[in-house]
C-alpha cells in the first residue's frame, strides 16, 4: 500500500456537532450535513428538542450519526441543582447566565399562562443544560458546531455560548436584510461584515457598483416568514377552530419545560381566550392608531415583533420597548414628534397588551401609528430612524436618513449610522446624528458589493415555509413518521442552496 493511502486510512475524521433543534430548522439542518458529507468525510453528533424529530431522524437514511441526544432528557424528573457548580461553570466560561435566562420567552414575561418559573425551577434546567453540553464536548471533541437561529431560547445559546468559549468553530446561517440571501456568520450578529467593511472603506476609492432608490421598491429587502397564528385564519368559522384545536391538542405533548402547566382543558380555554383577545386589540388599534399621515418633522421608531431572538438575545438591555421609547421622547429636538409604528406580524402574536399602547398614546410628543401604513413611505417622510436593530435602519440608508441603532447589526459600521452605547448620552447623539449626518454613496455601494459578495443566493424563508409545512405533516397525526420520500422532495428542491451552504462552511473553516 502506498503512503498516501496509508495517510487517507488513517486521518481522523472531523466531528461535526449539530444543533437540529426541531421541526424546520432540523430539516434544513439535515440537508446542510448531507452535503457536507458529499463533500468531505465526517463523524456527526446530533441534538434533538423532541420525541417526533428524534424518530425522524434515527429511521432516515440519509446520515448515520455517530450518536443522537434528545435535549429534554438532562432535566426532565430533575429537581436538584448546585448553585456553586453553576457559578463556577459561569465563571471559568466567562458567561453572563442571567441575561441569557431572561432571553427565555417561557421563563419570562412571555407564553407563562400556563407555568410561573421559580428561580430554583430555572437553574435546575441551566445547570442540566450545561453540564449536559459541556459532557457531549468534552466526550466527543467536536472542532465544528452547526446550528439555526441562536438565541430562540436559552438552550441554543447556551451550547452557542459554551461553544465559543470552548475555541468550536461555529457556523450559523442568517438571514439578511436582503431577500433570498443568507450570511453563514461565525457570531450571533454577522459581526465579519462590518469588519469586511471597514477594512475596504479605506482602501475603496472608486465609484463602485450603484444601488438606487429605487432599489427597495423591487422588494429586494428581507422576506418575513409568517408566523402561525393561534387561531388558524384559513379555518373559516369559529367552531371549525375549536374542533381544528381539540383535535390537536388529542395528541400527546412532551415533558419540556416549555409545556408545564399545558393541560387539554388550559390549552383550550387559552385558544379561546386568545381569539377575543386579538379582536379586542385589534379594535383598539382601529380605533386609536393614526392611518393618515401629516406633514410634519418625525423620527421613525419601527416596533419590533416580541418575542423575538433579536430583542431578547440580541439587545438584552434594550428589550422593554414601551419604556425605549419613553426615553427616546426626552432627546429628540423639540420640533420633533415620534411615530411608533406596530409591526405588522406581531398581529400573529395577540399584538401587545391594550395598556402598552395607552402609554404609547400618553406620551405627548409620540404618536402611535396604524400597522396597516406602509413602513417604506413612513421612512422616507422621516427626519430618521431610530431602531433597537433589524431591517427598518437599513432601508433608511436608501432613502439617505441618519439611522439610530442600540443592537449589534452588520451595517453598524456605516458613517450614516449611530450606535448608541450609554443610553444617558442620547439626546447628544441624536442631535450631532443629524447636525453632522452626511450620505456618503460610495459607503453604500461598497457595503452592498461586500454583502452580495459575502452571502449566498438561497432562499431561506421559503425553505421554511416549507419545512414548516413537513413538521405539519408529522406532528398533526396525519402521518406521523415523517417518510424519506417527503424528505427526499424537500432536499431535491433545495439541493442547490444545501450544497452552496455547505461549500460556504468549508471555505469558512479552519483546517
């Protein structure tokens, strides 16, 4: 036998860790791997959140795992926790613990209808948690970690965090502000942009590439999927929902932390409850949200959607929003009123409590505006944008506004946007924002050669959509082992953007 084959025999196989998390995101996990298996040889540890993904995926054929974890199993029936264990883990990973708790919609503020967390309850499940990601690691030394969307609870942040920390490769596909294109960051903020972009600025002389006004209205921007709401509004009559439900909620629910207190007679005493709710809200907004526009100097702080990774993980210190804008009221220049507008999906949320749209109203210089007007026209009458983060600041660069941001965003880095870092010095940095505002084109057209020359053409909310559609299949009993035959049709749709995602994750990593 020659060397070379002798070396190929006996290299290492890298192993590749991945977070498949449940339902869609576990689908477009499983195609991304499958690629990468196409590619170069791999060992895979998978970690799945629920009972129908964990059969799904040791019957497919199209991965053999070198071992599968259901999550839940580390605390459930666990009662006990060590608060010095715990502080040690926080201390010798460098983590935050409790920032990253209040980032759990089911601990905290949101979906507790059901269950009310004791402290004791939270840690037990943390020290659980990390004990159990820090064991997989340690036992199996995986040098890559895969996962969706960080920061939608606390258990994938922790794993992200602990990877980090733990010198993992992390790879994370991200939707851009862009539609039909992701970046696979190595960070929860696609933070390489902006040192992409800041590295070239000064290098960058030229005109480059021009990217119009026009440019936003041939709805290049960002694509939103659509959430499901409580209340399915393609089930037409009241009654046909409540049998839609009861027939659900016929099926058995997990032991995980997110379904304490989830019995049949609350899940469905909450539906209903829910339904009158949004019709309550939404006549309230009807009612007192402003649909006509005056002509008159405003600043544009866009709501945005609650719960969302983006507000809880992303800018944990800026995620009350009511009392945000409250203090972005005291700083604008005295010739200014503040429009607050709702987002249109958190209408697939209940929309937000009735007394946090009064206080919205109560405010004298902030005007609360109807979700149905048109977010781009309210951009381009603004003075400006000031924005917790996301896709409103970075069409406000279009229409050549001084963009005010508190989260960490790819575009941060761009002269025409102000990150606020101290809260107490806001009303200053609104006033030089606009004072020394100046649209620098060239940055523009360089920030958007670098994106489309950083991400990759796929079309992620339609994947979702349609994984979405596959988890249905699954978990409404209509078949409930999920077949290779539905997975097969998904991957042969997007194979394409499988394989473009998974060279870019090669090309990212470290050999």
């Amino acid at each position: 036998m020659s060397k070379v084959k002798k070396m190929v025999l006996n290299e290492k196989k890298e192993t590749i860790l991945v977070w498949l998390d449940f339902g869609p995101y576990s689908y477009i996990n499983l195609g991304i791997i499958k690629e990468l298996k196409e590619l170069k040889e791999f060992d895979f540890i998978g970690i799945v959140t629920t009972h129908q993904d964990l059969s799904f995926f040791q019957k497919q054929k199209f991965i053999s795992f070198k071992k599968l974890f259901y999550y839940p199993d580390c605390y459930i029936g666990k009662t006990d926790f060590n608060i010095n264990k715990i502080k040690m883990i926080e201390e010798s990973l460098d983590l935050d613990l409790w920032k990253d708790i209040f980032s759990e919609r089911s601990f905290y503020k949101f979906w507790i209808d059901f269950h009310q967390f004791t402290r004791e309850e939270i840690l037990v499940i943390i020290e659980k948690s990390l004990t159990f990601f820090i064991d997989i690691i340690n036992e199996y030394q995986p040098k890559k970690l895969l996962m969706q969307q960080p920061g939608e609870n606390v258990s994938n942040l922790l794993l992200y965090r602990i990877a980090k920390k733990m010198n993992i490769e992390t790879f994370l596909p991200i939707n851009l502000h862009l539609k039909n294109r992701i970046y696979i960051s190595n960070n929860l903020t696609s933070k390489e942009i902006s040192d992409e972009f800041n590295k070239l600025k000064e290098e960058s002389k030229n005109e480059l590439e021009k990217y119009d006004e026009k440019y936003l209205e041939k709805n290049e921007h960002t694509e939103t999927l659509k959430i499901v709401s409580n209340f399915d509004s393609s089930i037409p009559t009241f009654s046909k929902k409540i049998n839609y439900y009861l027939k659900r909620m016929s099926l058995e629910r997990e032991p995980t932390y997110n379904n304490l207190g989830k019995t049949k007679l609350k899940l469905l005493k909450n539906r209903i409850k829910n339904y009158f709710t949004i019709k309550k809200r939404t006549k309230f907004l009807d009612v007192n949200a402003i649909k006509i526009i005056k002509s008159e100097k405003f600043f544009y702080f866009p709501l945005q959607s609650e719960p969302e990774a983006t507000i809880l993980a992303l800018s944990p210190f800026f995620s009350n929003q009511i009392s945000l804008i409250e203090t972005i009221a005291k700083a604008i220049p005295i010739d200014s009123v503040l429009y607050v507008k709702e987002h249109p999906i958190q209408k697939e949320k209940l929309w937000r409590h009735v007394e946090d749209y009064k206080k919205i109203i109560s405010i004298p210089n902030v005007k609360l505006i109807h979700p149905s007007i048109n977010s781009l026209k309210l951009v381009q009458m603004s003075e400006g944008i000031i924005s917790i983060s996301g896709t409103t600041g970075f069409e406000g660069l279009f229409y050549k506004k001084p963009v005010i941001i508190f989260g960490d965003e790819h575009y941060e880095k761009l002269s025409m946007v102000t990150k606020i870092q101290k809260i107490n010095n806001l009303s200053t940095e609104i006033k030089n924002a606009i004072t020394n505002f100046k649209f620098n084109q060239n940055e523009l057209n360089l920030f958007m050669v670098i994106l489309n020359k950083l991400s990759l053409a796929v079309p992620y909310a339609s994947m979702m959509k349609d994984g979405v559609s596959l988890s249905s299949i699954q978990r409404n009993g209509e078949n409930f082992d999920v077949t290779n035959s539905h997975f097969e049709n998904f991957i042969g749709k997007y194979s394409d953007s499988f394989t473009l995602i998974a060279k870019a994750i090669l090309s990212k990593s470290i050999e």
